[in-house]
C-alpha cells in the first residue's frame, strides 16, 4: 500500500481544525468542509484520514470508527448515478479491512456485484443502506468523508438530499457526513439544501490558508518531495507569498524545479511567480469563483479602500474563507501573489493574442488526435504533466479550452474544439 505522506506529519499538525472536526464527529455530527477552492482541505484530510493517532486525540469516544473516502474528483461523468455506484463501491472497499465477519462481507460484496450489473438508482441506494446498517449492527461508526461535493452542483435534487437524511435516519444516527466543498451546501443548491434544514444536518466550519508551524511542515515536505534546496531567504519568502495557500506553494515549487538559475534575490522570485502561468491560472479560477459582490470588495481591499459594513456583510465569504485578513478597517489579501493579480485585472491589462505555453500544449495535443475525442485524463497527462499528483480542476480544463478557442477565432483558425459532454473535446477542421 502507497504510503500517504500527511500520515507521518506531527501529531499537532492543524490543531485547531483537527480539534474541532474531531469534536464534531465525536458526537456523530455532520460537517460542511468550507474552504477557497485549492486551499489545503485535501491536505489536511489526507492527515486526517491516515495518521494513526487521530481518533484517541481528537475524538476519543471508546467507539470504533469507520471512515470511509468518496472522492468525486474520481467521478468521470458527474450524474447522480455514479454518485451513488462510486459511494458504494468505497464503502464496500472499507467493509473488506473492516473487522467485520467474513459472511457479512461476502454479502457486502453481492450487494456491490449486482449493482454494477443492474445499474439501477433504487437497487444501488438501497445496497448502500444495507452495508450501512450492517456497519453500525456491529458496533462500527462510519464516517463518510465526500471530497470536492461541489462537484454535483448541478445535479443535486430533493430527492437526493432526502436520501442522504434516510441513510443518517436506516443507521440509528450513528452515521457523520464530511462535505468538502468550496461553498457551503446552500450557496451550492439553495432550492436543495434549505437553511431551515441544514441548520439541524450540517455545521459549516471554514478552512483558512495555513499559518506559522502549520505551513512550515508542508514546506518541509514539498521541498523533499520536488527536490528544491532552497536556501533560508528564498525558502521564507516562498512560505510568504503563498500566504499559507498550499496550490500556490507546490506551484512555486514546481516552478523553481524547472529553473536552471534560480532567482537571486526576493524580488526576483516575486517578478518570477508573480508571472508564472499556472499562478496566475490558479488566481484566475479563485476570483472567477466569487459572487460579484465579492469581487467588487475584493478590488476595493487590493486598493486599500475603507470597507463599510454593508460591504463586509455582503461579502462574509471573503473573510470567512480567510481570502481576506482583518488590518484595522481596510483588510488586506491572503497572498502578495493573489494582490498582485487582482491588481492587475482591476486596471488595464494588455490581451496577450499570441499562445501562451498551456494554450501551445494543448493546441498541439488536440491538433496530433484531429477529429479523435480527446478526454480529461489525457489532456491533464498531455498538458499539465507536472501538476498530474497535485489534480487538475474541471475549471482549469474549461478555462484553457475557452481561451485556445478565442485565440483560434481571433487568428482565422480552420480549427474548432468542439466539447463532447462529461468526457472531453476533439478538435475539428471547418
């Protein structure tokens, strides 16, 4: 089994989020994961989920708890349907190094054959309320973490949810969800997921950018992991412009690996990172997922204006998320490298109409496979190949696509992308 490398962080790694999370599930309560989108959640679940002495620190009930992983990133095509097959399958995954019976698992292992066979949304709902409540009629506590459940967004319904509450209700309430999510489940769904009724379902706890000994473990670490020797000065200033968001800290990295002359100062590494593409990408898809109301807040804290109440009321989020710091009455930004990208989408920015390295790679890859469909999976192995154990987002797909498609327009190009739904895109000769 590949050893996951959160499990060998120290023990007091995001105490305070371990200690509250821990809490929660103590008590069987269920937990909305709210963070900005690439912050660190997967991160600190990984630690979570694996270190050996999380349950006698953090939730210490005497009971035996079961925590069973669904990560939707694994979901090819986003329907309730998979939802619910993927479920399955990672709960009859846990059953089989559970402590159960040999006969209970067998049994757990024919609920998921037919299934797969079957392919019907009832039966694999119910096989999943079955291998439940066998969980819990042993004396087990499961846990049932969903990474990145914003994913179903536009696919969530009434019905879903209610099915969700009857699994809490089939397993005598000794059942926890943990959503992760860039958004709490209302914002996501707010005809699905009514307040009135999450109020007693869920409690929203936010994940903040990492801070002090925290970040330093995980610098620790990616330093080993992506082989960069960087001295004291750099090493810090690295940590700094980060502002303690882990996607900008691996990127910077991954960026510093590929140099053959590394900066020779803090502001040269600033300029560096500061123009780096896949930054600047993953600063684009953290604005582009605010309300408008955030952003227009959001340019006044880069300006350094006064924010007033009503401001701050209408854009919590920011705060909440930690996207924003408090400084007196102005607030600042989490991330010199995030300022210095929201200032310059607030002024006026020159529109680069020449490919940029990203937008080349996949023009390319989509050009070598002309009127073949191209998926997700190899577009990410094609274009983002030093980003493969750090994920892709869906957003970062679409986003390129769309620019590479503008810029085809802009120059007359014969070519088109066209996007064949769920799975990926070909590019075709008009």
């Amino acid at each position: 089994m590949k050893r996951v490398t959160e499990s060998a962080y120290p023990i007091s790694f995001r105490k305070k989020e371990a200690t509250e999370l821990g809490g929660q599930l103590q008590h069987h309560h269920s937990v909305v994961l709210v963070g900005m989108k690439r912050v660190g959640i997967s991160n600190f679940l990984r630690f979570f989920l694996n270190h050996q002495d999380i349950a006698k620190t953090y939730i210490d009930n005497e009971m035996e708890n079961v925590f069973v992983q669904v990560d939707l990133n694994d979901l090819i095509e986003r329907n309730i349907l998979a939802f619910w097959t993927l479920f399955l399958t990672r709960l009859v995954d846990s059953v089989q190094s559970s402590t159960l019976p040999e006969s209970d698992k067998r049994q757990c292992r024919r609920l998921f054959v037919q299934s797969i066979q079957l392919k019907d949304h009832f039966f694999t709902v119910d096989s999943v309320r079955k291998v439940l409540e066998t969980l819990v009629a042993t004396g087990l506590y499961p846990t049932i973490f969903f990474i990145r459940f914003d994913r179903l967004q536009e696919v969530v319904t009434p019905e879903f949810f209610s099915n969700l509450l009857g699994l809490r209700d089939a397993a005598r309430h000794k059942l926890s969800y943990v959503f992760t999510s860039f958004r709490p489940l209302h914002d996501l769904a707010p005809e699905v997921f009514k307040k009135q009724f999450l109020s007693v379902f869920s409690r929203d706890m936010y994940h903040p950018p990492a801070t002090g000994e925290d970040l330093t473990i995980i610098m620790d670490t990616l330093e080993e992991q992506y082989h960069t020797a960087l001295d004291k000065t750099l090493g810090q200033a690295v940590v700094d412009l980060s502002g303690g968001y882990v996607q900008y800290l691996q990127l910077a990295l991954i960026r510093l690996k590929e140099e053959t002359r590394k900066p020779k100062d803090v502001a040269e590494l600033s300029a560096l990172l500061s123009h780096d593409e896949q930054i600047i990408f993953q600063s684009e898809e953290l604005f582009e997922s605010l309300t408008k109301a955030e952003k227009d807040v959001l340019i006044c804290v880069q300006r350094g204006d006064r924010i007033t109440q009503d401001q701050r009321k209408a854009a919590e989020y920011l705060w909440n998320t930690g996207m924003v710091k408090d400084e007196k009455a102005k607030g600042r930004l989490f991330s010199p490298l995030f300022a210095e990208y929201v200032k310059t989408i607030s002024g006026s920015e020159h529109i680069n109409k020449e490919f940029t390295k990203k937008e080349h790679l996949l023009f390319t890859f989509l050009k070598s496979h002309e009127n073949e469909l191209c998926e997700r999976e190899t577009i990410i192995e094609a274009v983002w190949p030093e980003n493969q154990e750090l994920g892709v987002s869906d957003w970062a797909i679409d986003r390129l696509v769309a620019r590479l498609r503008t810029k085809l327009k802009d120059h007359e190009s014969p070519y088109q992308i066209v996007t064949v739904v769920t799975r990926g895109y070909k590019l075709t000769n008009v």
